[in-house]
C-alpha cells in the first residue's frame, strides 16, 4: 500500500509545569475561558461566572497564580463490572482547551514579533501571512500567502499535533481605504492592514480611524463588484501539489528552526505517516453506475454515450424554444446545429440522450434590450400560454455574464428561471461569448445534455446497487453574502439507487419545518414500501440537539422503531486535515480511498484516479471530504460493516452529479440542496413554486 501522510506535526509539552494568571474581570490583552475549561481553584477564589480571564504566564498584580501539571495524572479504579480502569485525576492538570489556546498565543506572538502579518484570534489556530514572491503584473496589490497552525490534542497519534495548513494567496491594495471611498461602500471593506497588523475594518484603533490614509483593504468580491472587475477563472491545477509544496516550504524556513522549536518543540523530522491501520477503500463496485439495457460503467462519460440514459424523459411531446438577443441569432443558429447532431464533435440530443429535438419557433422570444432584458422578457413570457400537454425547455441565451459585476444584470438569471418555474417549464442558460469564441465548446455539450434530460425528468444514469428499504435525506446549505439571510437549508430525499423524488428549502432557523420535511419524506416512502428498515440522513454539518430531537419523536408519532443515522458531510477546505499519496508523483490518494481520523470520523477521496486506469487530470484535483458518523441507536456505529455502508454511500452519490459527466467530491445529497440554497433568497418570498419542488430545474 502507498505510503500516506498528513499535514500534521508532532511535539510534546515544553514543560511539565506551568504557572497560568487568572482574574473575573475583563480586560484588553486577556483570553477569555468558559468556566467549564478553568482549575477548580478559580471558581473557588472568584465564584461562579460564566467566563473567567487569563494573561496565560504573564504575572500581573491581584491575579490568582495556578500552578499545575502540563499532563494528567492516572489513577485504577474498580468499575461496578468489578474491573480495574484507568481514569484522569480530576483538576490535576491544566485543560487541554486551555494549553491549546497558550501554545496558539505562544505562535501568534512569535510570528507577530517577527513582523508578520497574524489574525488577531488565536484562541482555535493561527494564521500567518507571508509575503509572496507571485505579484500582480498591474501593481495594484501585494500577494500574500496565507498558513494556518492550529495546535491539536492527540487526534491521529499519541502526541501533540501541529496542524499545518496552506489557506491559499490574498491580495491587499496598495492603494488605501481613502482612496477607494468614493467607489466602494463602507460595508465592503472586511479585512485591512494597519501599521504592520491586520484588522476587521469595524474593529480598526482608533489611531487607524484618524489615518485612512495608511489603512489598506485586502481584496474581497464586494470591493470587486464595486469597482467593476471581472472575475479571474478558477484555478483548475493540482492543489495537492501546491498545498504539499506551500507547506513543506514554510517548515523548512519557519518551523525547522531553533527559534520556533525553543516555544514548539517539534519531535517529528517532518510531516506524520498515516498508520497502515487507519486507511480503507470501499467496495469495488462502489463506482460503478447504470446506463441504458442495464449496462454497466464507471466513468459517465463513456457510459452514456456507448449505451445511452438509464431511463428516458417520460414526456414524448417535448418542444425546445430560444430566448434570445437580436445580435445572438448565430449563437443560437449554432447551438441548434449541436442539438440536431449537425456539427462535428457532438452527435445530438436525439442520438446521445435519446431525446427528441424540436425547436418551437412559434414560442421563440427575440428581445432588443441587451442591457436591461428583464421587461422585454417578462412580458413575452407571461403574456404567453403554454399547452399542458407538451413539455418546454427554454434555452435562454444569457447577453449577461454570471460573473459582470452589476448585480442587479446578473438578477436576470434568478427571476427568468423562477417566472419559467411559475409557468411549468425549465430552462437552460447557455453563454454566448463562449460558444463562439471556443473551439473546443462541442466537449461541453455532453454535460448541457445530461443537464436537459434531468429536467425533463429523465435519468441520466443511476447506482448499480439492489434497491434497499430505506431512506436517504439530504440536507446543505449556502452562505449568503449578498442577502441577509445567511443559510438555507434544502431536503432532498432519495432512495438507496440515487433516484431522487423531492426537495423543500428552509431558513437555517427553522428547525421543526426541516423536521417535518424529513418526515414528510418518511410518510410518503411508507405509502409506496411496506418497510422501511432505516433513515439515513447526510447533513452539511454536526446536527445539534434541537435538529434530531423532533425527527425522533416524529418517528415515535409515527410508530416507526427504526434507526436514525446521521452521516455529517464537511467539505475539507484548505484549512482542514488532509492527507498526500506519497507513492504517485501527483499526490492525490486513490478514489475511494478513506482515512480514520477518530472515533467514527473519516476522511473520504472523493476523485476519478482508480487503480486500472490512467487519471485524467482535466477532471481535478479533489480534497476529502471529512464524514462523522452517529446513530440514534449509538451501539450500531460500532458495527464496522455498517460504518462502511455509510460511507460507501456517501461515495456512490459523489457519482450521482447530473450537471457534469465529470466526478464530484461533494455528493449530491448535500451539493444538490447547496445549489438551491444558493438561488432561493433571488425567489419571491424566499419560495420555490410548486412545480420546481420535484425537478432538478436548479441544474
């Protein structure tokens, strides 16, 4: 097996001792601690209190000096079984929440003293900013490239860890606040740099409040879209290597060094192995999906088109029409051409999804606006009819680009998908700078296809797995920076093969509306299944208490006994554990592969690099996704079997991604109710109509 490691470091406690300063009021310079997390002795001397202060080792008058242990001490009790266990002394050392929080303080302060741009908040980790030798060619900004350190207790080893993150480049002005106050509103500015120090704009000194003049903002998409840039195109190249290559550059120059190992004592050489025992694959098969006559593939692409969709739209009256600008007329000429299976490079709707191509001209809507759209459209299609018993596809041609920074432009988009919704009919936006302008377009048109099929209720492909009793809800969110509300959750339910039946969206506060959607989606599985053996449900974070209390009492209500499990799915982002093939020279670990970080937590490699084939790197370069399993009968997550069933099938809907033939990391339980999450506060009412409620119009 290859050998693996983490972005993880080891060291051990510096001392044995410590001698920590707390008091019960608050002042600048301290850090605040739940009383919860503080020596006995504390309470003791103060009293009851929420939260309690510290200056860590720094001896300030009529504070109360406690001195203890850095490591617990042990000692053998007689259980009621009559056992002997070995449990902690209460109150014998410091908390490790505590010594987490001074080791964080003892990194800020190094890198601060050094002269380096820090975070202020080190209570969960430290970031660091250096900077980078890639500079703008404009000379507008100054790159920097962001680490974050954040001190851990023995989470994959017996020692204390030093996490080790590559959190990507930021860009700070090198023109002030001053100067950019009559472009950008206030509320744009969110990060700035003060005298060498880093800052929210809100919490800026005084001192900074008398000298916009020296405050610098560090770029943000609020600052861009007020001064009109244009959106760069994502970096598509292989983030492993540059996050390996970020962080084995700064531990050479910043961590590997006297200085930093005389507060850190650093014992390992370089970045941890992960243990041979901690990794495992799911099955073989997992990848394998279901295309036409039943045949078999793991790669989408190839899959449909050698056999065709596993089941064709049900709607045999299908009439496609165009919403276009006068001057986009070839755009929409050459997109026809594809669609007939007339240009080579792509053989046509009829051919590779099966599906018939008419194109209505009678519903065709030609509009003169290019700038402002809207009206024109609006009128045409609510003035219009459209016969019940033929199904629409509207291909809008977007004279809009998603990413022009006038918001109100880029609004168009969400209103015309909701008034189609309105009226029965899903869409299809194409942009027209790209059809003519690249001459390799023909190889997006398989993902436009299996984008159409979905909406006209078609499946594209499906699991190659027996149909089980039971349920998979899906729930994910978005977070909003343009809207006030900040998260919206949607639930998704589908069966064990991947077949989706239906979503509903929530405000992140609305707790029991969730619950009764997931019940909802019990009550109708019931109807049609006799049985139903377990709920399975991928949530984007922890559910808290108030999130599964009402789902179980539900289910109590409803006489169902049947196990509740709860499988959270995070996006590992930069600042996360990951971990790097060090046998293949890309350093991605192979798809399928996952990680035991703790009790029931996983990292999971969601990607196409498969064993016996050759990885094609235009399909990315995927970070983990990191899994927490739980139950509502607690004993049956410790069944390794069903632990990998879970995630097995986090996996397997990974595949299940219908506005792509290329993988997904994230599975589509939780990137589906992401994409509606991220359209619905555009919808009247934050509501989607009741026709959109069962199509994958979002697509």
């Amino acid at each position: 097996m290859p050998k693996h490691c983490f972005n993880i470091l080891t060291f051990n406690h510096p001392q044995d001792e410590l001698t920590f300063y707390f008091t019960d009021k608050e002042q600048d310079g301290l850090t605040r601690v739940y009383h919860t997390l503080v020596p006995t002795e504390v309470i003791e001397k103060y009293g009851e209190q929420e939260h309690y202060y510290t200056s860590f080792e720094q001896e300030i008058p009529d504070f109360l000096p406690v001195s203890k242990p850095t490591s617990l001490t042990f000692q053998t009790i007689i259980n009621d079984e009559g056992e002997e266990k070995s449990v902690p002394v209460a109150n014998s050392a410091f908390s490790s929440s505590i010594l987490k929080r001074y080791y964080n303080s003892l990194i800020h302060n190094n890198f601060k003293g050094k002269g380096c741009l820090v975070k202020p908040n080190f209570v969960s980790d430290t970031e660091v900013w250096l900077q980078s030798n890639a500079q703008d060619a404009e000379g507008i900004y100054k790159t920097f490239d962001r680490f974050s350190l954040k001190v851990q207790f023995k989470t994959v080893s017996s020692s204390l860890e030093l996490l080790v993150t590559f959190e990507g480049k930021s860009k700070i002005f090198r023109i002030p606040v001053s100067e950019l106050f009559e472009e950008v509103p206030v509320k744009a500015f969110n990060w700035v740099v003060y005298e060498k120090g880093l800052f929210r704009f809100d919490e800026l000194p005084d001192a900074g409040k008398r000298e916009y003049e020296k405050v610098y903002p560090v770029w943000n998409f609020e600052i861009r879209d007020a001064l009109h840039q244009e959106t760069g195109a994502p970096d598509k190249s292989n983030k492993y290597k540059k996050f390996k290559a970020a962080i084995d550059k700064f531990y050479a120059r910043h961590l590997n060094t006297q200085e930093f190992k005389s507060i850190i004592p650093i014992s390992s050489n370089d970045f941890i192995p992960v243990e041979k025992a901690r990794i495992g694959s799911v099955e073989k098969n997992s990848n394998r999906l279901l295309f036409g006559r039943q045949q078999s593939h793991k790669i989408p692409m190839y899959g449909i088109r050698d056999y065709g969709p596993f089941d064709l739209s049900p709607s045999s009256k299908i009439h496609f029409f165009f919403i276009i600008h006068e001057e986009d007329k070839p755009v929409a000429t050459t997109i026809h051409k594809y669609f007939n299976g007339n240009l080579s490079g792509f053989k046509g709707l009829s051919r590779f999804i099966h599906t018939p191509y008419h194109p209505d001209k009678e519903q065709a809507i030609v509009f003169k606006d290019r700038e402002n759209p809207w009206p024109e459209i609006y009128e045409e299609i609510t003035n219009r009819d459209f016969d019940s018993d033929i199904q629409y596809l509207a291909i809008y041609i977007s004279p809009i680009s998603k990413s022009v920074p006038d918001k109100s432009r880029r609004l168009v988009y969400y209103k015309l998908k909701e008034l189609l919704i309105k009226k029965g009919v899903s869409s299809q936006v194409i942009d027209p700078d790209k059809v003519l302008t690249n001459d390799k377009y023909h190889f997006s048109l398989p993902n436009i296809a299996i984008a159409i099929l979905a909406k006209l209720n078609g499946t594209p492909w499906r699991l190659d797995t027996k149909l089980k009793n039971e349920l998979i809800v899906g729930v994910g969110a978005f977070k909003h920076t343009e809207v006030d509300i900040q998260y919206i959750g949607s639930a998704f339910s589908f069966s064990n093969t991947g077949k989706f039946n239906r979503f509903e969206c929530f405000q992140k506060d609305q707790t029991k509306e969730l619950a009764g959607s997931i019940l909802r989606a019990v009550k109708d599985y019931v109807s049609v299944n006799s049985e139903i053996s377990r709920l399975i449900i991928h949530f984007y974070k922890e559910m808290n208490k108030d999130e599964v209390e009402p789902i179980e009492k539900g289910l109590k209500d409803l006489k169902l006994k049947i196990p509740v499990f709860i499988v959270a799915i995070n996006k590992t982002e930069s600042s996360d554990i990951v971990a790097f093939d060090m046998g293949w020279k890309d350093l991605m670990p192979v798809s399928g592969t996952f990680i035991k970080l703790s009790y029931n937590r996983f990292l999971l490699f969601n990607n196409t690099r498969y064993p016996d084939s050759e990885f094609n790197s235009h399909d990315g370069y995927s970070f983990p996704v990191k899994l927490k399993i739980s139950c509502s009968n607690p004993e049956l997550v410790d069944d390794y079997k069903t632990v990998k069933e879970l995630i097995d099938q986090v996996y397997q809907f990974s595949r299940m991604y219908w506005k792509s033939v290329r993988q997904q990391n994230l599975p589509v339980t939780i990137k589906y109710p992401e994409m509606v999450a991220e359209m619905l506060p555009y919808f009247e009412g934050n509501e989607i109509p009741d026709y959109g409620k069962d199509n994958l119009w979002f697509l």
